[in-house]
C-alpha cells in the first residue's frame, strides 16, 4: 500500500499542503507576531499588540467565511475547484512577498497585507481540501489526508530551520539585523509556496464542469441556501460542523496565539520560535500515525485523544513561566496537532453527500474560519480588558471541551470502523 504515496495525484495534492504550510508556520504562526511586537510596532503595549493580531486574523477569517461556500458551491457547477485554488493561492504568495516591503513602525500597513494573504491560504485551502474526494478513494480517506498534513508539517519545518538559523545569526547570512532577517523569510515562504503548488497545477485532475454562465452566482447563492437547509435536515452532518465549529476554534487560536503568548510572559524570541519548530518536525511522523490510528480505530476516536491532549495543555499553559515549560508544550501539541486536522477532514469526508464536496467542504472551511474569528478576538479582547494573557488563554478550554462533547453525539454511517455511538 505504500506505492499510493506515489502516484502523481496523490503526491502532487500533498505537496499543496507541503506548500502552503510554510505560511502557517513561517509567517501566520512565528514571525507576524514577532514583528508585530517589535519592528512594526509603534511603541503600543503588549495587550494591545495581541488585541491587533486577534482582530486581523478575525477579519481575515471573517472574510473566508462568508465567501467560502459560495465559492465552493460556484467552483463545484463548473468543475473549477483547482482553478480556485491557484488563483487564491497567488494572492496568498504576492501578499506574503508585499510583507517585506512594510517599514518599521508601520503596524497597519503589516497587518493589511497579512490579512490579504491570510484570505488567499484559507480561501485556496477550503477547496484544497475538496480534492481530496477525486484523488482518493473512500478508503484512503483517512491516510491520504494524513499524508497531506504529515507533509506540510514536515516541509514548513524545513523552511523554518533555515528561517530559525537567519534569525539566530543574522551577520552570517548578510543581514544587518534580526529584523531583516524576519522580513526576508516573507520572500521566502513566498516562492517556496509557488515553486511546490506547480505539482497540484500539473498533476491533479477533477472532473470537468460546464462553462460558467450568466447569472452562475446567483444560482451558486441560490445553492448555498439549499445547503443551509440541507444540512439542517441532516442531524449527524450538523451536529458534526457544530462540534468542529467549537473546537477547531480552540486549536486554530493556539496554533495563531502562541508566540504572542510566550512574548507577552517574557520569554525569548529565539526560544519561541525553535518550540514551534520542534512542533512542527513532531507533527509529521504524528500525523501520519494518526491516520493509521483513525483507519485501526476510527476517525472519532482519535479526534477524541487529540482534543482530550488540548484540555490539559491549555489549562497548563496557564502556569508556565520557563522557556522549558513552553518546549514541553510544543512537544505535547506536536503530538495531536495534525490528527485533529487530518481526521476532521477525512470523517467529514464520509458525511458529505455525493456530488456536493466543493460545496460542503466550503461549508465546513466557513466554520473553521467563523471559529477562527472568536477564538483570537475572544483572547485579545480578555487580554485588554484584564491585562493578562493568561485569563485570556482560559476561554479556549470551554470550546474544547463542548465540541468534544457534541462530537459524541454524532451517529456516524455504517462502515466507519469502530466508531458506533
């Protein structure tokens, strides 16, 4: 079974994630918190600084999410969800490049482009992630999706090394200063992300669609209403995006919060930045074990561990004051942070109805994004109120721990092994 790692789809559609992960990690994850923090700012406090990062990833998700399932219901009619994936995608890369152009002090500037490529990676990633159902059989759910995030783990922390060891000896790559150093790894997650989408270009097919007519829009609205509807009358199906709703927002809030975080407690830069490395390089054997551990066990049940790994660290989170302490966590999360993802992805998979992938998966992307707007608001917005990160951490754990909950009332279809409520 090795040999599908392989195969020219499959391989080629988990190089996106290869691809664009290098702007979660590089850029979304690690270095816009730093410069925000630091070379773009404009002397603001600390609270203030995490309260502009929650409200630009916010807006940025907010974006997505309203968009996201007239997107994908539009690129289902006409067979184009590749076609919308390049094209989000170049507007994620140009944004990524146009960071390095932002000067010192210029906090808005900065956050106006990262928000613009943020709306690219998360538009382009809502119909990424309908692929999935044309290069992989049902079957293959689980381990494909595996393989695509296992990947993109391992690829963005390839980059980031590199990234990690410009930023730790500036003088030694030329740079005159820490700062130019971070601006510089925007050009690079730029073209790294153009250069590994070219194999999804070339070697991933769907189906083709019929041209795109007049009044293709509305009718795609149209079908987003269909959908609502749908979906309401399809009480697993909406149980499932509630649960996801809820504690996706737990996890994409830390994945976006972190280093902003380990700032605001004092701990060092270079520290934070290398955590989120050894994360990473965890994350892609994990993932990967995750996928065999949802195709022995099912899907359920190992979206289960991960989230029940979350509840503990968020709450340990709270306590740390040592750049030991954040290692330990980084550790603990690399562990279950792509089973989540991946086996989120793969048991919906198995609930969309046929025909509909473009169009639901766009609905499930909105959710995430929706999510992604509280979760990092919520924790600005209790930062500023209270002065202190840590209460601010807190409001994570009530999202896990419902979706975890509302997750076990979903009654999954027959055939997903050992998943039966």
């Amino acid at each position: 079974m090795t040999a599908i790692w392989f195969k020219r789809p499959i391989l080629a559609w988990a190089l996106y994630d290869w691809a664009n992960s290098a702007f979660a990690l590089s850029v979304m994850t690690s270095f816009v918190p730093v410069l925000l923090a630091g070379f773009w700012n404009d002397g603001a406090e600390s609270a203030v600084t995490t309260f502009r990062l929650g409200v630009a990833n916010g807006l940025a998700s907010l974006v997505v999410a309203v968009s996201a399932p007239a997107i994908g219901a539009l690129a289902d009619r006409a067979g184009r969800r590749k076609r919308g994936v390049l094209i989000f995608t170049a507007l994620g890369i140009v944004m990524s490049g146009a960071m390095y152009l932002v000067a010192q002090g210029e906090w808005g500037w900065g956050l106006a482009c990262y928000v613009l490529a943020s709306i690219g990676f998360a538009a382009g990633n809502s119909l990424y992630d309908s692929l999935l159902v044309d290069i992989a059989s049902p079957n293959l759910y689980d381990r494909v999706s595996a393989y695509g995030f296992g990947l993109g783990y391992l690829g963005s922390a390839l980059l980031f090394t590199l990234n990690v060891m410009m930023v730790g000896s500036p003088e030694r790559f030329g740079f005159a200063d820490q700062a130019e150093a971070v601006r510089m790894t925007f050009l690079m997650v730029a073209a790294w992300w153009a250069v590994f989408t070219l194999p999804l270009a070339l070697w991933v097919h769907e189906p083709a669609g019929p041209p795109i007519q007049r009044g293709a829009i509305r009718a795609a609205f149209a079908e987003l209403i269909g959908t609502l509807r749908s979906v309401r009358a399809q009480r697993n199906l909406w149980l499932f995006l509630l649960a996801y709703w809820l504690y996706i927002d737990g996890v994409y809030t830390i994945i976006k919060m972190a280093v902003d975080f380990g700032l605001s407690q004092g701990l060092v830069m270079q520290d934070l930045i290398t955590a989120i490395l050894v994360t990473n390089f965890i994350g892609f054997p994990a993932a990967i074990v995750f996928g065999y551990l949802g195709e022995r066990f099912g899907a359920r049940r190992g979206i289960y561990l991960a989230l029940g790994v979350y509840v503990i660290t968020t709450m340990a989170a709270v306590f740390i004051d040592t750049s030991a302490e954040f290692y330990a966590l980084a550790v603990t999360i690399g562990l279950v942070q792509g089973g989540v993802q991946s086996l989120s992805r793969s048991l919906f998979a198995r609930l969309v109805p046929e025909g509909k992938t473009g169009e639901y998966f766009g609905f499930y992307n909105m959710l995430g994004k929706f999510a992604s707007i509280l979760g990092p608001v919520l924790a600005g917005v209790v930062a500023l109120i209270t002065g202190s990160q840590r209460v601010g951490i807190l409001s994570i754990l009530i999202l896990l721990v419902l979706g975890l909950w509302l997750l076990r009332q979903v009654d999954l279809p027959d055939g997903a092994r050992g998943e039966s409520a």
